[in-house]
C-alpha cells in the first residue's frame, strides 16, 4: 500500500495541518500518523479531558489497524480458571493459522481509581488495545483479570482499597510493605494459576509461553518466570519505576528472582518513566550473569510522569517492533 505522504516541514504548515492531511491519507497511513501525532498533540496543552478522548480515539484506532482494514473486530473468549479457591476470569484471543501457537499471558497493574480501570482506562478495553498486536504477530494472548480486579472484582477486595485502608490507619511505609506482601502472595498466586490454566488450553504450545507486564504487573511477570522454568521469555513496561526507590525488599526480590530465572528478559520504560533506574539496575545485574536480556530506554511520550508509565499504550508504535522481534527470537523456532 503505497504511504500518503504530508506536507510536515512546509512552511506555513502546522501540527493541525498535519491532522487534516492524514484524514486525506489512506485508511492504515492514516492511523499510523494520527498515533504519531499524539505526543506533539498532547504537548500542545490541551486540556485533560481532550487528552483523555484523544487518546482513547488513537488507541481505537491503533486496535482496529492493527486489525486489519476488513477484519472485523475480534471478540476474546471468556474463560474461567481456579487459582485456589477463587474463580477468576481471563480474556484469551488465538490467531488465525495452525496450532499449537506461542502464547503470551499478560499482566495488568495494580489497578486504578475503582476496580473497573487500569491505565486510566476501563480493564476491559485495556485488554482489547493490546490483543490485536500480539495476534497480528501470530501470538495467541491471555489477559487474566486478577482477584478484585474487572471480571473477577467479586472475588475478593479490590487490591487498591486494601492498599488504602493501610496507608489511612498504618502509613505510607506499611502500604508500601503490604504492597509487597501482595505481589509475593496472592497476586503472585493468581498469575500462576493463569499460567497454569494457559498450558492446558488446546491448540497452545505450552513449551513457547512468554510473560509480560505492565508496572506492577511487569514484577509479576519477572516473578513468574523465576518460579516456572518452563516460560521461555519475560517483557516488562515500567516494572518497579514507583516503588523501586522506596522497597529495599522489592528491590532485593526482583535481584533475585532475575538471578534465578532461565527466561530471557525484556525490560522497557519511557524516558519520562516516574524512574528508570529498575530497569537500568536490573539490566546491569543481568550483563554481569551473562544472561541474555534487552533494556530499552524510549523518548519521553506525553507531558506528564503518568503518560511516561503508560508508554505501553501511549506509543505503540514505539516498541512494537522491538518487543515481537525479542519474542520471535525466543519463542519462534
């Protein structure tokens, strides 16, 4: 499909200008520019709300081009899973072709305002956003919605108010403790009992499974490739950039769990991350182990510390090629 191609660097031309010229652009070209546009978009100082429907409209529209022009939208299965004696839900998605396909069982963070969001989006549409990529590349995808998190809130209570409740009555560095707690125990619990889950369903390869993660879902994601030797690779986005500072424990638990692991590790932040050095320390503890790995440090995207963290949504495009072609190399034959 040949690029339309906009007058950017024209004189007179501005970022607006630019919008009205990939409306004229072919439908895929389009889209790719429009999600191009959106950090400049969003340095332009448009109000909070604008920004929050702009980028919901490049995330719709990244989805459905990565769907394809005449693919219609792709429903996940819902599936349930035991992890002891709770009954969570997941999304799955399997892409077109012969099975057994790699899979990639992704980790959502510790949640948002209420149960029903992460990211500063609903859980669900989270899940949706990041699915076509992976089943574009021929990747089948699990999104399990952990206890009191989306689908499976009625499980138990919803991790963020119990992290509250702590903080109001104990203070802040026992909320950053029991945050600890947490991901070492039942949040930790339930993404084994997905992986678990994942390798039983037919037509997945169960010896070509990666994990990955967003924030506190990509500390899942290390700890989970620790303890299951079988999982062959491990993506983190922003993993530990809030609380590696404040959580000696945290920081002495991912060490380890890196040092114990046989997966390859990916690990990713933006430039404006809240932090950046636990991808950069964990990184160097891997050089030192000789243990293959890959650190990608992306531009700044957005205005805020908040968009920096959210760089798995806010610039796909950013570390779409990077991430499939880490996963290709170990998961693909």
């Amino acid at each position: 499909m040949a690029e339309t191609r906009c007058p950017t660097d024209a004189p007179g031309h501005s970022e607006f200008d630019q919008v009205n010229c990939t409306r004229s652009a072919n439908l895929a070209t389009g889209l790719d520019q429009l999600l191009s546009l959106f950090p400049v978009y969003l340095r332009t100082g448009a109000s909070r709300l604008m920004r929050a429907c702009s980028r919901l409209a490049c995330l719709l529209a990244l989805s459905l081009s990565a769907q394809g022009q005449s693919t219609p939208p792709m429903v996940p299965q819902t599936v349930e899973f035991p992890s002891g004696k709770l009954h969570l839900k997941a999304y799955l998605w399997k892409p077109a072709g012969t099975s057994p396909f790699p899979a990639v069982l992704f980790n959502h963070g510790s949640g948002g305002a209420d149960p029903d969001h992460t990211a500063g989006m609903p859980i669900t549409q989270s899940a949706n956003v990041l699915a076509p990529f992976f089943i574009k590349h021929g990747y089948a995808f699990l999104y399990p919605f952990r206890r009191g998190h989306g689908p499976s809130a009625g499980q138990a209570p919803f991790m963020q108010d119990v992290l509250r409740r702590e903080e109001e009555s104990k203070g802040k560095e026992a909320r950053q403790h029991l945050q600890f707690v947490l991901l070492t125990t039942e949040q930790l619990d339930d993404v084994m009992a997905a992986l678990a889950f994942l390798k039983t369903v037919p037509g997945i390869d169960s010896h070509r499974i990666a994990v990955a993660g967003n924030s506190f879902g990509g500390q899942l994601a290390l700890l989970a490739a620790e303890r299951d030797k079988t999982v062959r690779a491990a993506v983190t986005f922003a993993a530990a950039a809030g609380s590696w500072e404040r959580s000696p424990e945290l920081r002495e638990r991912l060490i380890s769990a890196i040092q114990k692991t046989t997966a390859a590790i990916m690990l990713t932040h933006a430039e404006n991350d809240f932090d950046t050095t636990a991808g950069s320390a964990l990184a160097a503890e891997l050089k030192r182990l000789h243990k293959p790995h890959v650190l990608k440090i992306y531009p700044p995207v957005g205005l805020t510390a908040d968009d920096g963290h959210n760089n798995l949504y806010e610039n796909i495009p950013a570390w779409e090629a990077d991430v499939f072609e880490f996963l290709d190399q170990h998961l693909k034959p």
